[in-house]
C-alpha cells in the first residue's frame, strides 16, 4: 500500500471522529470542517513517520485542539465579542439539563472545553486527557471538576428559577 | 447531582455530534500549484468567469475541470459543476461514495448483481442476463429465496465498489480490483474473458480516484439525510436565470451519513428544461405523516446542483418516506411533479442508479 493510499484510509477511518471533536470544540459546523482539513492537510507531508510511531491519532486530536485555540485567539484580535443573549425561555418552560450543559460549555475557556469534551464525549481518562492536550493529568481532571461545579451551580439556579 | 451534571454533558455532546458535518478532502501538496492557481485566476479574470467558480465552499481549490477544456470543445472555457478532470474520449465518471471511476460510456446501471439471486420467482428456467456489461446498483435487500445457484455463464462483466475487509464470498468468476481509500473498485468478468477484457477492466480499476466534487458536482456526503436540513443559502428557484448545468446527486443513509450513491449531470436544454420543471411544480408539502410509521427513518433523497449565470445553488429532493417530500430551495418547499421525476428516475435506459431505498412510484402521483 502506497503511503498516499495508507493515508486515505486512515483519513477516512478517523476524519468523522475529528469532524464530531472539532465541532464540539467550536460549535460551527464549518469551522470544524475548515480545521480539520488544515491539520489532515498539514500531516499529510509527515504521515508516514507519524504513523510509524504509532501515536497518529493522539497527535490528530492534539493537532484539531490546538488549531481551534489559535483560530480563537486570532478572532479575539480581528473581532469585538458580543455577549451572548440567554435563549428566551417562558417562566414557565424548564430547560433540559443538555442545554444548560451546552450552554455552559460554550462559554468555557477551550483548553477547558477540551478536557470536558474527551472526558464526556469520548469518554477518555484523565491521564489520556492529559497526554492529549500536552498538559499533566492533574491539570486535565481539575478543568473537568470545576466544569462539573459550574454546571451543578447552573443546574441548580435553574431548577429554582 | 454529580451524576445529573456528567449525564446532562454526555447528553449534550451526544445531540451535538449527531448535527451532519459531511466529510473533508485534505488537500495535498501539488506541484507548482501557485503558478497553476494564479494562471487560472488570470484566464478566469479575463473571461469574466467568478473566481469562487473554482473554489468550493470550504474555500479549497478545486480541480482544473472546473472549466471545460477549451481543447476539447475550440470554445472558451466556462463554469462548470464537475470536480474531475475530463474522462478520456469515450468514457464516463460513475461516482459511488468518495470514488469515481471511469468506464466507457455505453455502460449503464443495472441491479442484476444483487437481484439475479431472485431470478426463479418468476418461474423461469434462466436469469434475464443483461447483454451488455453493466455498473452495478448499490446493494439492495438480496431475498433468501431457494433459486438454484448462478452459473457462471449467468455472469455478465460489471462494476461495484466495495467496502473494504468486507468478505463477500468466493466469485463465481474472474475479478479484477484496486483499493482506492477504504472502497474496493471490483470489475467481474465473464465465465470466459479474453485479454481484451482483463485489459478493459484494468483501465477500470486503474481510472479509480477519491473525489471531492464529482462529474456532476456532487460531494461524497449530504446533510439531506437530516428530514429538516434545508439548502444553505436558501434562494428561488424560479429566479434560476440561464442554467446551463444541473447536477443531480442521489444519496441513501448508512450509517450516520448520507452518502453518494450515484449522479448524473444534465447539460445545456436538459438542464434548463429541469429548472423550469423546479420553478413550476406548485407549492406543497408532499406525503402523508398521518400515516407515517413511529420512528421511520427517512433515508433516501437527491440534492439537485443548479448552475446558472449567477453560480451555483441547491434544491432538496426528498423522495423517501412520508414526510416533507418535495423540492426545497430553502425559501419554497412545492411538489414533485412527473417532469422532475422523469429526468431522475423514469429515464430509459437508466443512467443515473436504480434499486436501493428510493420508492419510484411516488413521483407517479
């Protein structure tokens, strides 16, 4: 198999995967699909030593990470943030816990984000969640406790709303 | 509480990641790309042609072909739907998911492969064998039905793609393959092929490429799969002014996805008689969700690729199911009719695809 043929297949084994993390991370479908075609594109030149050493899908997730941080960092210079109305809901209209998480995770910090979503989304442990986002595993289940805390106190302030 | 909070993330992601994404096409150095971007930028310039023309929506360069070769044709080049290089003189793109393969162009669809297992229920002593080689339909339900088993002179020389690693049991003849991603590009002889064939098929197989956009336009998943996905942008079809091209790309739901099955590209009066066949179909919501069953899945419907003096467009064709079935610009859902159905689904010989999730007879009513 030629190493333009082995990595079509990887791409096409793992780009959904990536596509559902990227969006996760960015919440725009199309900025998803933007990142994720640079980082494929940009491992494309390196594939075969990447795959030789057996951590590719580590480095592909890392790589979709640290990709959308720096776009965001670019769009906090090139762009003025609106704060974000709360959806309008009737006083008497309970919202489901799943968009108060939502919600939530939005507003989050992304190296933060990032730990929730590999933690709750693709179920990883804490010390994977740390190789991952190349920071220590203690760091990785901090971010995750305190988004846990911050959705508790949301949950609860809607419950008594 | 911890339980409630860690449930209700799960349950957030788990909504979220089911929105389509589609799927991406990582661009791959190329040699002298700048050169080659900036000179078609200056023919494109020159001739007036839009320059998004030759960009897809995620921004990336598209092929060469999406200007007609001006070789081929002594005229200007000029927009057009397709994302492939022009098939050799006497050949044809057929595309199925993420690859499209070149065969001659008399070849048409047939679902003899899948369906010929069936032959005897209609109490005849031999399968109606096609005359000609065939592109074989996508798969569909093979009955389990005592037949006696095909004879190898019962075969007739086809193509099919197939997932890899999937094993489909031992041919009855001579096949002919490549691995292109995670398909397999399969030609079967017949039960005696002379050197011209294997040759023949060989040129197949090798024609074999991942695609982006393919000969009609079409990419290898839509997110027509999703019953309240509508097009983006939403526009009116009845303001399609000078379409030149129209794309048609047929998808079925597996898995997550909705993907490629089969396309055709309608051109010139064909391609206009099609839009004016959008733009005149009364407005309405076709079907009968009263009657739907709990929980069906819709899973078959056909993005239409308009092309006209102002660019591209879509039209949703949802023909699968009952509900919301029609045509959708985005701004108008209006029903089908026979003269937009024909062109898909009525044409003989086929050309497009048959068989597999669509149920024809709606566009009879």
């Amino acid at each position: 198999m030629s190493a333009s043929t082995a990595f079509d297949a990887w791409v096409s084994a793992t780009q959904s995967r990536l596509l559902r993390y990227a969006y996760l991370l960015c919440a725009d479908r199309e900025e998803a699909r933007d990142v994720v075609q640079d980082v494929l594109s940009r491992m494309f030149s390196r594939f075969d030593r990447l795959h030789g050493d057996g951590g590719i899908d580590a480095y592909a997730t890392r790589s979709v990470t640290n990709e959308v941080i720096s776009r965001r960092r670019r769009q906090q210079l090139e762009t003025v943030a609106l704060t974000r109305e709360p959806a309008m809901q009737s006083a008497t209209e309970k919202v489901p816990d799943r968009v108060v998480a939502w919600d939530l995770c939005r507003e989050l910090p992304m190296p933060q984000r990032a730990a929730v979503v590999l933690r709750f989304y693709e179920d990883l442990d804490f010390a994977r969640i740390g190789e991952l986002l190349d920071m220590p595993e203690a760091t990785a289940r901090s971010h995750v406790h305190r988004a846990l805390a911050a959705l508790r106190e949301r949950l609860d302030q809607e419950d008594h709303r | 509480m911890s339980d409630r909070a860690e449930q209700a993330f799960r349950e957030a992601f788990a909504e979220q990641a089911r929105i389509p994404l589609g799927g991406v096409a990582p661009r791959r150095p190329r040699r002298g790309p700048l050169p080659w971007l900036a000179a078609a930028a200056v023919v494109l310039v020159a001739l007036g042609v839009p320059l998004w023309l030759l960009l897809d929506g995620d921004g990336d360069v598209a092929l060469p072909a999406t200007t007609t070769s001006p070789s081929a044709t002594g005229e200007q080049p000029g927009p057009t739907l397709s994302g492939l290089p022009a098939p050799e003189e006497g050949w044809k793109w057929v595309s199925r998911h993420d690859v499209a393969v070149q065969v001659p162009e008399e070849w048409r669809y047939d679902d003899y492969a899948w369906s010929a297992s069936s032959w005897c229920i209609n109490g005849k002593s031999e399968p109606d064998v096609p005359e000609a080689p065939f592109v074989s339909s996508p798969w569909g339900a093979v009955a389990a039905i005592a037949c006696p088993e095909l004879r190898p002179e019962w075969v007739q020389m086809h193509l099919e793609w197939m997932p890899v690693g999937v094993e489909s049991g031992t041919p009855l003849t001579e096949q002919v393959s490549a691995v292109v991603g995670d398909t397999e590009v399969v030609v079967t002889l017949t039960a005696e092929p002379t050197d011209q064939d294997r040759a023949l098929a060989g040129t197949i197989t090798g024609s074999a490429v991942i695609l982006e956009r393919d000969a009609a336009g079409c990419v290898p998943v839509s997110p027509i799969a999703d019953i309240d996905a509508r097009p983006v942008p939403a526009w009116d079809v009845t303001e399609a002014d000078e379409v030149s091209e129209v794309g048609l790309c047929r998808y079925q739901e597996q898995g997550d996805d909705s993907l490629l099955m089969g396309s055709r590209l309608l051109v010139d009066d064909e391609a206009a008689a099609f839009a004016r066949a959008l733009a005149a179909a009364p407005e309405g919501v076709g079907g009968e969700p009263d009657s739907c069953i709990e929980g069906y899945q819709e899973t078959a419907g056909v993005v239409v690729h308009v092309l006209d003096a102002s660019g591209v467009r879509d039209v949703f064709l949802r023909v699968d199911g009952c509900r919301l079935l029609g045509a959708d610009d985005g701004t108008t859902r209006r029903l089908l009719t026979e003269d937009m159905c024909v062109p898909i689904f009525r044409r003989e010989p086929p050309d497009m695809v048959t068989g597999g999730g669509i149920d024809p007879h709606i566009c009879w009513n």
